[in-house]
C-alpha cells in the first residue's frame, strides 16, 4: 500500500515530541484556532497535514524553545559561549507603557533609518515586521514615515528579537488584536448609531475601558498558563 503524502495529527506529534516537548494537541488546535494553520480536512473531517504544515509548525514552535532554553542559561546548538550569554547588541528599552489606548505622545514621524536608530534594530528588520502587518508607514514626498504606534511597536519587537523571535512569529499578536478589536466594535456599535457627541464620547470611554480589562485579563490568562514555570 502507498504511502500516505500527508500526516494525523497524532503523527504530527508524535513527530514534534522529541524536538519540542511541551507540544500537544490543544496547542496545536489553537495554533489553528487563531488563523496560524491551515490544514487540508479528509471528506471526514479529519486534518492533514503536509511537509509545509509541520514546518510552519516548527515555526511556532521553535521561539518557544529558544526562549526557554535561555531563561535557563543554555547555550543555543553551535552558538558557543557567545550564544549562552546573549545578544551583545545594546537595544533601546521600550517607551514606558501608557494605557492600552491612549493616544499618540508626540506626533512622531520617523524615516526607516531613523527608526531604526531608535529602536536598535536593522532596517531590514524593521521592514520584515513592515511585511507581517506590525508597523505601518506613509508615503509623503516619495519617503516612507512611521508615527508613535510604529515606534512603540518597533520597541516591542526589539525586546523579543533580543531572545531569537523573529518578526513572522509575531503575526499572532496583531491576529489577536483584530479579534479583540472586532468584539469591541460590537459592544460600542449602538452607541456610535446614536450619531451624537455624547454617545460617541461614551463609545471612546468604553472602549478604553475595554482595552485595559482586556489587557488585565490576557496578563491573568498568561500568569496561568505559565504557572508551572512561573513558580519555585
């Protein structure tokens, strides 16, 4: 009998087990859950999947492993001592966080290079997360511009590539922002069809309010799921 071209999910983790332990199958669902993965269904419903399936799955995986690995002081595979101890580079620290949705500080407008001087990162770094939906410019004058959600985002972003993440594993953050964004339009939505100042003002508050409940809950959802690392 042929060969199967594609794997279970079961064969998927009994694949991933070794390389990635923490791996389950409830983490691989959600990966899914959250537009990560894409997997081919059988007529019956069951997932297949692929070469590039389990890639991309690695993918996810392996900023995880890197993570631990060096909360931990382990040297990362042929990184030698220079690898144990860390990035050398010096990156600027992220602005100080204001409330989720405060407006914009200073009216920043930055080229690329001057971004990237403020945050520490490569240009080219800056335009992968550019490319993932993280940071957004305006063209003024053939020159591109990025303004204080840019900057505050390209901050971010230094502070994870400091422990291997790099700018495709941080679509899931800007997926779950569209998710949660979404959910509020729908709480606020018969206010903003009242079409006065008043409500329009109660529709700003809540969602203010909404995004810093939103944030306390994501913290108390982490500080759970983590417990197990998080406790001596």
């Amino acid at each position: 009998m042929a060969t199967r071209p594609y794997l279970s999910i079961g064969e998927v983790l009994t694949l991933l087990k070794d390389e990635f332990p923490d791996v389950t199958i409830s983490k691989i669902r959600f990966l899914e859950s959250q537009g990560l993965l894409d997997p081919e269904r059988t007529p019956s419903g069951y997932r297949k999947f692929y070469d590039n399936d389990v890639a991309r799955l690695r993918e996810h995986f392996l900023p995880l492993k890197v993570i631990k690995g060096r909360l931990v002081g382990e040297p990362e595979e042929g990184g030698g001592e220079e690898a144990a101890s860390g990035p050398t580079t010096a990156v600027a620290s992220a602005p100080a966080g204001p409330e989720p949705l405060s407006p914009p500080r200073s009216g920043t407008s930055l080229t690329l290079q001057e971004l990237a001087a403020s945050c520490g990162l490569e240009t080219g770094d800056l335009k992968d997360l550019e490319r993932f939906g993280l940071i957004a410019s305006r063209t003024v004058g053939g020159t591109a511009y990025y303004d204080d959600d840019s900057l505050a985002a390209a901050h971010v972003a230094a502070g994870f590539m400091k422990f291997g993440v790099e700018a495709r594993h941080l679509r899931m953050y800007k997926t779950a922002a569209e998710r949660e964004a979404g959910f509020f339009e729908q709480v606020v939505m018969p206010m903003l069809k009242q079409r006065n100042p008043e409500a329009r003002r109660q529709a700003s508050e809540t969602l203010s309010e909404l995004a810093r409940l939103g944030q306390q809950l994501r913290s108390a959802m982490l500080r759970n799921a983590l417990r197990d690392y998080l406790e001596e």
